[in-house]
C-alpha cells in the first residue's frame, strides 16, 4: 500500500519546498495509520470463525469500545471538514447540522438500540421480519441497506478523490482516481479480511486519532483567545467579512423565500430521524453481549459524538478568525480544508516546519475518517445482501453459515469493486447532496418500519414492504426533481445551482433539496396503508418480539 | 411453567413456544416491565423532538429572536443550540439512571423459563433467521440465559 501510496506521487505537479515537506510528512502519517490497521485486521481474522464472528464481532465488545466505534463509523469526513468548513464559511448554520447530528441519537438510545439487540441477529432486516413473511421483507430492507450504504459510500469516496488531492496539493486527475482506487482497495481489505472485528478496531483506532486531533486544535484556538468564547466569536465574526449575521442562522439556510426555510425543516427532519434507520449504525448494537451493552455504548457514542461536535464549533470559528473565510474559500470553495488550514496556521503558518508537520497530522487524520467510514458501508451493505438476499430471498433459508460468510466476502468485493468504479466516474460532480438523501431515506423507509415492528400490534408484511418502498421511492423521486438536478434559477434559489446534474436552466418542479419534509411523511403513511389495507395479523410473533426484545430472552 | 422439563432444544415445538410467549406477554409480570418502558421512553421522545423542532423553526423563522446578545457576542442561538447539547446528555443519564434502577430489575421479574430454552425451535421456524444459532464455541451461545441478561 505504501508502494501504491508513492505512485500518486509522480503525476502531482512540482511543488515548493515546504510544501514538499508536508507532503512527504503526510504520506509517512498514511502510511503508518494504513500498516497499523493492516496489522489490527490480519490479526482479527485470525480469530473469525463463526458467522458470529464475522458480522457482530464475535459479540465481544466493551460498551467503551463499541461506543468508539459508533462515533468513528458515525463521524465522517463530512462531520469533520465539512461541518467545520460550514462554520468557517456560513457562520451558525454549521451548527443546525451538528445538533441535528447529536440529538438524533436519543432516537436510537430510547427506541431502538436495546430492543434490536435483543431481538436481532446480524442486520435490521433480522428486526424487521422478525413478525413477517420473511422473503419480501428481507429482499425491501436488503435493497434498502445497499441502496442507503451506496449512497453514502460514493459521497465519502468522491470525498476522499478531491479531499486528499486538495491536501497533498495536487489537482491532477490522476491522483483523485488513485486515491479512490487506494481507499476502495483497503476498505475492501479491511471488511473481507477483518469482518466486524477487524472494521471495529479500524473504528476504535480512527475514533481515538479523530478525538485527539480535534481535543488539540480546540484547545489550541480557545488558549488563543485566552479561553474566552466570546473574543473568539467576535474575531471570527470580524474575520468573516459579514459581521454579526456570521453569529446568526440564516447565511446558508433559508436564506430567501419560504421554500428554503421549509427545506431548513426538511433537512432537520432527516438529521434527526435518519441516524436510527442507518444500516451501518444499526449492525453495531450487535457487537456486544447484551442489552444494557448496547445501551450504555450509546451513551459511551452521545458523550463522544457531542463532545466532538462541540470542538467542530471552536475549531471551525477558530479557523474562520484566525484563517479567515476568503483564504478558506479561495483553496476550496465549499470550505472542506478549512480544518486543515487551521492546522497550519495554528503551526506556524504556510512556510513554517511546525505548520507543515501539523497540516500533515489534520490530513491524515482525515485520511484515517475516511477509511473508518467506508469499511463500515461495506460491511453492511454486504452483510445485508449475505445474510437477508442470498441466504433468505435466494436461497429460502437453505445456506449454511460458511456459504453466507463466504458470499458476504464476495459481497463486499463486489460492492467495493463497483463503489470503486462510479466513485471513479463521479469524481468531478459535486456529491455532497449523497450525504442528506442518505439521511433522508434511512428516515423515510428504514425508521417507520423499524418503530411499526416494534411498537404497532397490527403491523404486518405489506405494511413493512409498502413503507419501505414507499419511503425509499419517494426520497429519491424528490430529488430527482430538486434543484440538485434541475439548476434553474428561481426564487427560492436566485443564483441557479450550476451543479445540477441534469440541467442548468430548467426550473425545478420541487424546489426542495432535502426530500425529508415529503418522504417521511410518505414512508409512514405507506407503512401504515400497506398495513390497513392488509388482513394479516401477527399477534402471536408480536408477543414473542416483545418479550424477547424487553427481556433479552433468546438473544443470540 | 409447565414445559419447564421439556428439556434441552425445546421438545415442545415451535407452537407451544409460540403459546408460551403469548402468556409471558400477558403475564402482569411483563405488562408492568412494559408499561414502565413507554411511560419513560413515548414521553420522553415526544419532548425531545418537540424541543428540537422549535430549536429548528426559531433558527427558520425567529431570527431577530435568534440573533438578540445574551453577553458579550453570545446570542441567543448559541445558548439555545448549547442547550440542545445539555438536554440531550440529560436525557441520556436520566435513561440510563432509569433503565438500571427500573427496568432492569423488572426485566428479571418476568419468568421465561417457559421458553428460554426453546431457542431452535422458534429460531427452526423461520422465525428470526434461516441459519440457527451460532456456531458452537461462539462466545453467546455458551452462556445460560441467566447469564445474558
């Protein structure tokens, strides 16, 4: 990997001197997160052994280690950079997306976690057909999952192509492919080789580094201003160029008419309902024995998970006052390296050795984030299309346990391989839009079925597969006709958005960007007519799921 | 219970496993575990997303309200948005406090002794998942259900 890290090397244009110098400092950082977790997950295979093993992690972690996990697989390249280059750029509004973030998680800590641990085995879908006809079901929440991990996979790779040419400084090409090829090549490693175990200790890892480098910056920019919130709010408020609206929510949301405050609501909506019907999330309550487990590394994640967006605020205003918001947008206009920036002007500033090597520390960082996150897509997206497509919709119920942890493996190659391809030919298209549909179709279709499994009597399996679909048709078809694919200009969007990516000029029918606001509601209203319209009664599995899910009796 | 020595792998079946939970269910052992969940959880969540919402609403439409200084360059939208983190650490402590001295204990109240060990049977039903059971020597499928709880 190390050799295939140089390669990208020779195609980057020439650069000065101490530029060089962090490059170089970058890649050895790489370099040495890559061996190190190369090692952790060559020795975790070691011990794979059951089906267990592979997609739960044996069931063998603390709550401290599965919290780490949950807020390295949960806090991607988009929390970090992106919400602090939303701070550093648009001021307040960075925070309606990091509070959306966090409280979300109550969702899950009250509704879901304990109760999937209890009554699940390796994917949701185990919950969500748990009372039902198990092949339509399991075959909905299966193209649900990939569709869901897809989504977010492709923004985190597309990401990562632009991210880490931006912070080796170099625009080429070919280095954004081969960055996308090196990220894919090792998530596709990590997940194959390691199974869960091996993705949790990539997690646990990047968690730590993340929380540190963070820790450090924060603690850095407020000794700064003499640990004084308010000085620091005020440099950046002066620093900005747009004064005291910089301290205010409206620069990037609801800016203009009454449809971008609705898609304010809208966004908020998916934040905070999206985060408990992610698949990838949900499959980590099962990496640990029991319950209370369950429930206290969720309580292990809220504490790290708001601890870290708390230190996004410090650092992206720190970045914004003592880089300021023109030298940010003018190295990348959606503010993506002002976390980087900051490092190095916290440093010593452009020029300086101490700049450098911290500008490399933040960049590898990110690196790490970058890896955590993928992997953990992988793995559940194959795990889903192993355990719920090919061992219940294909196979009936008939494969062994060594046949799914083998197709899961080739799932995961496979899911890779094509991540690697579209990531490869998206790489100049502006995917951040991935990362809230993501969102918005967990809340739409995953949620409502998962909160009618486990607290509606008459829920049954058409209501199950109509909410599913239903959500999920209805978060992409709004898109498909938002202003992310129809870029005209309009009053909701006076500017136009030159990204679209189907027109420029025409106007969009909905001018909302985020589906949430409509999709939500649609997924529980498919839900709950697929259920009404159904005569199927499951009474007697209800009282099982109960029992089990309340009790923890039969847990695996 | 009765089937209590029907013995390992459930001789009674997957029905008289099925019965059995439907009695727990109605056991007012469990209705009370029951109960005593949603009494904290249903409230709970509604309280929450309420007051995040209004946080979000303020944020679209209260913006003068939003922006008026508290002390110094603090204003109101940062106290609000700092709040959200405090209620939802809140939340949390108050959840766990309450799982530990409430729920837990009268978890172990209900009596499963009916069905713990018919764990195949339900599972060969096509109940949970096609494969039963991890493979021996897993780590969960060693201990008793005592044991997990």
């Amino acid at each position: 990997m190390t050799h295939a890290l140089t390669v990208a090397g020779p195609a980057a244009p020439v650069l000065a001197a101490t530029e060089n110098e962090h490059r170089t400092f970058s890649l050895v950082l790489f370099a040495l997160f890559v061996a190190v977790t190369l090692y952790i997950t060559i020795r975790a295979s070691r011990q794979n052994r059951t089906a267990a093993d592979y997609y739960a992690g044996g069931r063998s972690f603390s709550p401290l280690q599965n919290g780490l996990a949950i807020g390295g697989d949960y806090m991607s390249a988009a929390s970090f950079l992106g919400i602090a280059g939303m701070f550093a750029l648009s001021g307040y509004d960075g925070f309606l997306y990091s509070i959306g973030f966090l409280v979300a998680w109550l969702v899950a800590l009250l509704l879901v976690a304990e109760l999937l641990r209890n009554s699940g085995r390796f994917t949701m879908a185990d919950v969500l057909a748990f009372r039902m006809r198990q092949r339509p079901v399991r075959a909905a929440a299966g193209i649900s999952t990939i569709v869901v991990s897809i989504f977010y996979l492709l923004a985190q790779m597309v990401g990562a192509g632009a991210l880490v040419s931006l912070l080796l400084g170099s625009q080429s090409e070919s280095t954004k492919i081969w960055t996308i090829v090196i990220v894919g090549a090792l998530m596709i490693f990590y997940v194959t080789v390691g199974g869960m175990k091996g993705t949790t200790w990539v997690q646990i890892v990047k968690a730590v580094l993340l929380m540190t480098g963070a820790l450090v910056m924060t603690v850095w920019v407020l000794a700064k201003y003499d640990f004084n919130i308010s000085t620091l709010l005020g440099a950046a408020a002066d620093a900005s160029g747009k004064g005291q609206a910089f301290l205010e929510p409206g620069l990037k949301y609801g800016a203009t008419d009454v449809w971008s405050k609705l898609d304010l609501l809208s966004l908020g909506l998916a934040l905070v309902l999206g985060t408990a019907g992610l698949p990838h999330i949900l499959i980590r309550f099962y990496t640990v024995p029991n319950s209370r487990a369950a429930r206290t590394s969720v309580n292990w994640a809220i504490g790290i998970i708001g601890a870290f967006y708390l230190m996004t605020l410090v650092i992206g205003f720190g970045a914004a006052a003592l880089v300021g918001s023109k030298a940010i947008a003018a190295q990348d206009k959606g503010g993506n390296t002002a976390a980087p920036q900051l490092a190095e002007a916290l440093g010593g500033g452009a020029g300086s050795t101490g700049g450098a090597i911290f500008l490399a520390v933040i960049a590898a960082v990110a690196f790490a984030t970058i890896l955590a996150v993928v992997a953990g897509l992988t793995l559940a997206s194959s795990s889903s299309f192993s355990h719920d497509i090919f061992a219940s919709v294909l196979r009936r119920g008939k494969a062994t346990e060594q046949d799914e942890v083998k197709v899961a493996r080739i799932a995961a190659l496979a899911i890779g391989a094509i991540a690697i391809v579209l990531s490869i030919f998206a790489r100049g298209m502006n995917v951040a839009f991935l990362v809230a549909l993501a969102f918005a179709v967990a809340a739409s279709a995953n949620l409502p079925t998962l909160l009618f499994s486990l607290f509606w009597k008459k829920f049954n399996t058409s209501g199950a597969v109509a909410g599913i679909y239903g959500g999920l048709v209805s978060a992409v078809g709004v898109v498909l006709l938002s202003p992310i694919c129809w870029g005209g200009k309009s009053d909701t969007i006076p500017k136009g958005n030159v990204d679209a990516l189907f027109s420029e000029t025409v106007v969009a029918p909905i001018p909302l960007q985020n589906p949430g606001l409509i999709s939500i509601p649609v997924g529980f209203l498919c839900a709950y007519l697929g259920t009404v319209l159904s005569k199927e009664r499951t009474d007697a599995k209800y009282a099982e799921l109960e029992v089990r899910s309340l009790t923890g009796t039969g847990a695996h | 219970m009765t089937t209590e020595s029907s013995g390992p792998a459930g001789g009674g079946g997957a029905a008289t496993g099925a019965d059995n939970y439907v009695l727990i269910d109605q056991s007012p052992e469990f209705q009370r575990l029951r109960s005593s969940f949603r009494r904290f959880v249903f409230p709970m969540t509604a309280a929450f997303l309420v007051w995040y919402l209004l946080y979000v609403v303020l944020s679209a439409y209260a913006r003068d309200f939003m922006g008026a200084k508290v002390v110094g360059e603090i204003n109101v939208a940062l106290v609000f948005g700092l709040l959200q983190f405090a209620s939802t650490f809140l939340i949390a402590v108050l959840y766990e406090r309450y799982a530990r001295r409430r729920l837990e204990p009268l978890a172990a109240a209900v009596d499963t002794s009916s069905v713990a060990l018919t764990k195949d049977a339900h599972a060969g039903a096509g109940a949970v998942s096609p494969v039963d059971g991890d493979a021996p020597g897993a780590p969960d499928t060693d201990g008793t259900q005592e044991g997990r709880r």
